[in-house]
C-alpha cells in the first residue's frame, strides 16, 4: 500500500512541471478606428512588438472596413490585455472576439 502511494506522489511530482508549462494561445481582436489602407499595417506592427508574440495576421475586408488581428503568443510571456493594450496606444481600440489554446 505504501509502495503505491509513493510511486503515485512521485509520478505527480514528475509530471507537475509539465502542467504549469505555458502554451501557445491564439487570438482573434476586432480592431476599430482602423478603416484606411494605413491602419492594418500600424495595428499588425503594434502587435508584432509585443514580447511573446509569435505571428500576427491582420485582415480588412475593404478599405473602409475595420480589421480583424489573429494573433499567436507565448501565454507565459504575454497576455490578452497586453495585446488590447498595443493596438489601443496605437490609437486603435480593440476587443477579444474568439481564444484558442493549444
């Protein structure tokens, strides 16, 4: 009985690392105020400076649209306010639309 309930708390000591390891998260913003030709690139570069971010991807259906911003970063280095935060010092307001972990 002992034997297992050793071999068991050290199984989960081994693996307790594993479970505080930070993942990598994507996101998706809805950007505003971003409606010309100049904005996206602003907002994709804005995030892009954040430390932890991966890969950033920033889609206007036209000219005149809003962006949306898919962004890739390192939960444990960044996180989803420090994104807002970005694109809103760049004057362009922004909001968590979906979250994926993976």
């Amino acid at each position: 009985m002992n034997y297992r309930l050793i071999t068991v708390a050290a199984f989960a000591v081994m693996l307790s690392p594993l479970a505080t390891q930070a993942a990598e998260r994507t996101v998706t913003l809805d950007v505003r105020n971003a409606n010309c030709e100049l904005c996206a690139p602003i907002v994709k570069k804005s995030l892009a400076r954040v430390p932890g971010v991966k890969a950033v991807a920033v889609k206007q259906t036209d000219q005149m649209a809003d962006p949306v911003a898919t962004v890739t970063f390192d939960d444990a280095v960044t996180n989803i306010s420090a994104l807002i935060a970005a694109t809103t010092n760049a004057g362009y307001p922004s909001h968590l639309v979906q979250s994926v972990k993976r």
